[in-house]
C-alpha cells in the first residue's frame, strides 16, 4: 500500500468531535504528501474560527505518527471553499437524520420549527395562524407546542382537553379545519395555564423528547414546533431528535431584535439544520388618517434575511385583530382566506421539500408505506 493510502486509512479513523465522523468521509482532508518521513496533511475546517481546531489537530497528527514510517507530521489547518462547506452539511445532515431515534412522524412530513432569538416576537401566535393556514389548503397539521415553560398554543388555537393514551402513545387533540385539521400537544394539555413550571435541564428535555417519542404523530402531513426564544436545551433536544427539520427565524423589524435574531440562524448553521428564511413580524400598522407607521422601526427582517443568505417570507403588521384573535383562541387565518398568513403557508410549502430526503432507500420506504396504508 502506497504512504498516502496508509495515512488516508489512519485518517479515516479521526473523527470531528461535533460530528462524530470520519474527517475524510467529511471531505476535510485536502492534499496528503509524504517527504521521505515527514508527513504533510491539509485539514480544512468549516471556519477559521473553529473551537475545536486544536483538538482535531492533534488527533490528525497522533493518528498519522502512529505508523512506523512517519517520523514528523506537518498539519496545515485551512477552510473549506463555499461548495466544499455545502457538501459536508449536507453529509452532517445524512449522518444526524441515520442517528436519529425513531418517530412516528411520517418521513414524507417535513417539519418546521418557529425561532427566534429572544421572547416577544410573536413566535406563537405565528406558529397558530401558520398552522391554520396549512390545514385549511388540506393539509393534516401536527403542532409541538416546546415551549415548556411559556405554553400558550393550547389557547392559541382553542384547542383544549385532557390527552388520551392509546397503545403508549399520547394522542394530540386536534381540531378541524377546513378540508384539513391541527393536532396539538402542549404543556398546556397536562398543567394548569397559570402554574409555574419548576423545571430546569435534563426534565425539560425529557419533556420534549416525549411529545416526540412517546406521541402518535402517525397521521400528519406537516409539523410546526413552537420553541422557546433563544438556544438552550429545548432547541438543542428538539435538533438531535429530528435533524431533518427546518428553521424559520422571527424578528420584530429593529436592529437590536435583527441581532439577537441571527444567534438562532447561528445556531442552525451550527446544528446542521436547513435554514428556509425570515419572517418580519409587527413590521408596522396603518391607521385611519391614512399613513402607516413603524413603532418598531423598518428593515430589520429584510437585513436579516440578506445577512443569512436566506428568502423573507413575509412581513406580518400589527393588526387588532390577530391580538383578538390569540385571546378569543380564534386565529385570524380561520377568517381571513388570502391574508399575509395564507401567502406565508404557500411560500412555506414550496419551501419543504428541500427536507424530505430524496434518495432511492426514502423512496423505496414511501413506496412500502403506500402498500401498507392503501393510500
């Protein structure tokens, strides 16, 4: 076996520390030469930034040493050009999706998580008419309500009761709509809406790992998942049980709310998740004398949305009637058929499909399910 091969093969066995795969079947490793017995590898990160660039550096070089005939290795640490970088997300997306537990969300579902970077944008009443909207083109619409401590989509959406169990499974409680209908699970099912809930780390994420695991998601088209603002162990439970998800990111149109907006498309970037755009929410309000005015400023979501590289989905005003709406537990989206929510579901849709796994093992799997169901 030539040198090179043999480093390639000790190579192989270097993992990213995020990853948890092979820097090769990543395509972090570039050129590989050997000079009589020195070694020189490049190695290429996602950033130059990159926290864990030591770490990777020294397990390139112990694992090279290893063999007999290297005596000195020389690791040149760069960054991967845009197309490279494309293509190892896509591979992290790959590895995560294969180590992801089992659901029972159809794999046909795509789902869609609503972000945001901190509270009072409007990430909930969003996720209440996004879902109306969805259901009344046909669709069967899951809706996780992970925001543990915050619930309000029970409310939202008036859609109330005790959750049943059947089989081991939580059954969500839906609510028809149009030709389709929403199913909801929701800390406000199982507590009381004024009560407290006490609860930090590792009960907080089994909270949310059981509306996915242990709930009957069977019959949906669609997710949408609520999540609280920010990036702490919700999201981050919420991205290892379903990696295939995508994010949407909500701002108010300010530049301070623009800012801490871009911490959660970072953190998307940063858990491999599929970034589908911006929503501009409260972009201003038109009043009676005829002009339209912007309390909380203009352009943010727009900025955004150029920063990341991403589509703005949409800019929502500030409208009486959506606040009414939220309180009355009647979306404005049930009434209002060609409304900002409704073009907000389209471009949505047409978005999805960029999450449903498109190789011949997925499209073997939706044949058999098709012969299963009859469908």
């Amino acid at each position: 076996m030539e040198p090179k091969e043999v480093i390639l093969e000790r190579l192989a066995q270097v993992r990213d520390p995020e990853l948890g795969a092979s820097i090769v079947e990543l395509g972090m490793v570039g050129e590989v030469t050997v000079d009589g017995r020195v070694a020189h590898v490049q190695v290429a990160l996602t950033t130059a930034s990159c926290p864990l660039r030591s770490d990777i550096e020294r397990d390139v070089r112990e694992a090279v040493l290893e063999i007999n005939e290297i005596d000195e290795v020389v690791v040149s640490m760069g960054v991967l050009d845009p197309a490279a970088k494309a293509a190892l997300m896509r591979a992290a997306r790959a590895l995560a999706q294969a180590r992801a537990p089992q659901t029972s969300i159809p794999r046909r579902a795509p789902v869609l998580m609503i972000a945001s970077g901190k509270g009072g944008v409007g990430k909930s009443s969003i996720t209440a008419n996004l879902a109306i909207a969805l259901a009344k083109t046909g669709l069967r619409v899951g809706v996780l309500d992970a925001d543990i401590w915050g619930f309000s989509l029970a409310r939202l959406l008036d859609i109330t009761g005790d959750v049943q169990v059947r089989e081991g499974k939580m059954v969500p409680l839906e609510r028809p709509c149009g030709s389709g209908s929403v199913s909801l699970l929701s800390m406000g099912h199982l507590a009381d809406e004024k009560q407290a809930l006490l609860w930090r780390g590792l009960v907080v994420q089994k909270a949310v790992a059981q509306f996915i695991e242990d709930a009957d998601w069977s019959n949906i088209d669609v997710m949408v998942i609520d999540t609280p603002p920010g990036t702490g162990d919700i999201v981050m439970t919420l991205a290892r049980l379903l990696p295939h998800m995508g994010q949407v990111v909500v701002t108010t149109p300010s530049r301070a709310a623009q800012q801490v907006a871009a911490r959660a498309a970072d953190f998307a970037s940063k858990s491999h998740i599929r970034l589908l755009g911006v929503i501009e929410n409260m972009s201003g309000f038109a009043c009676e004398c005829g002009k339209v005015h912007a309390p909380l400023g203009v352009g943010g979501g727009r900025e955004l949305a150029h920063e990341l590289g991403v589509e703005l989905l949409a800019q929502i005003p500030l409208r009486d009637d959506v606040a009414d709406g939220g309180d009355d537990g009647l979306p404005v989206a049930l009434v209002d058929d060609e409304g900002t929510f409704h073009e907000l579901a389209q471009r949505l849709w047409s978005l999805t499909p960029s999450l449903i796994p498109a190789g011949c093992t997925a499209r073997l799997l939706d044949v058999l399910d098709d012969a299963v169901t009859g469908a």
